[in-house]
C-alpha cells in the first residue's frame, strides 16, 4: 500500500512540474511529458482496472491543467496503456531497457494517436507538420528523461505493489 501512495506522490509530483514548470522554462519540442512515463509504469506494473482508471484520470487532468482539447490525452493515454497491457505479459518488464524502449515508443504512438484524432475532428491547416516534425524529438528527450528517472528512482516489482 506504501508503495502505491509513493506512486501517487511523484504523479502529483510530475503534474506540477509537468504543468507549471517545464513550460516556462523548455521549448515545445524538449519538454518530457512525465505522465507517458507513468502510464508505461502502470501498464507493467499495475492490474487492468487500477492502471487503466489512472491512466484515464491522469490524461483528464492532464488535459484540464494543460488548456488543450479536452478528452485527447485521456483517451490517447487509455490506448497506451492497453496497448502496452496486452503485451506486458510476454515481456520482462522489470527491466529499465524494456521501460525507456516502451517509453519512446508509446510517445510516438501518443502523438500519432493525437493526429488522427485531431485530424477526425477538428481542422487545423499546420497541424500535420507541428505534430510530425516534434514527435520523435519528444520521444528521445521522454526516453532520457525516464532513463534517468529509472536510475534515480528504482522500479519495484509486482509482487512488492500487492
């Protein structure tokens, strides 16, 4: 239970720093997005219902602090972490390799699933290059970031969150 509450403090933690510190102080297309790294963390780490209902709520927060479109990080944030869910089982995910590689890879997949949404339901002309032309640099700065948050932070295992 103490270590769910520790998982809880550094989400808090994260959203503000998500929300208030990173952009006043990094541009665009360098500012780590802290909340992919959780929802990788829970997709390996947590059950379906536990994960799957943060991960929807941290993307709702995410989505009313941040002032974009609501419901778009929600619902890219709930594909990432079934995506990540169905696939965790024939992966070792105690390892911080397998972590940073997930990392990167559901951040392309977060902003190609923002693309496809946003161009279904909304017209915006620029939008395809904004999104296109950032979203690999956003994916290596997000698999730094979490390379050196898993250094810092150590992963528990399963067994030790029950």
């Amino acid at each position: 239970m103490t270590a769910r509450i520790k998982v809880l403090f550094f989400i808090i933690l994260s959203l503000i720093l998500q929300v208030a510190f990173f952009p006043t102080h990094f541009p665009d297309s360098f500012k780590p997005n802290l909340m992919i790294m959780f929802i990788v963390y829970l997709s390996f780490m947590e059950d379906s219902r536990w994960g799957g209902v943060c991960a929807l709520l941290l993307g709702l927060v995410q989505d009313s602090l941040s002032g974009i479109y609501f419901g778009l990080n929600a619902f890219s944030y709930l594909l990432i972490f079934i995506i990540l869910k169905a696939v965790s089982h024939r992966l070792y995910t105690d390892s911080r390799s397998v972590m940073v590689l997930a990392v990167f890879l559901m951040t392309v997949i977060n902003g190609l699933a923002s693309l496809a949404l946003l161009t279904v339901f909304f017209i915006a002309p620029g939008l395809y290059s904004t999104i296109l032309s950032n979203v690999f640099t956003q994916g290596f700065i997000n698999a730094f970031v979490a390379f050196l948050s898993f250094k810092i932070f150590p992963l528990r295992k399963r067994e030790d969150l029950v």
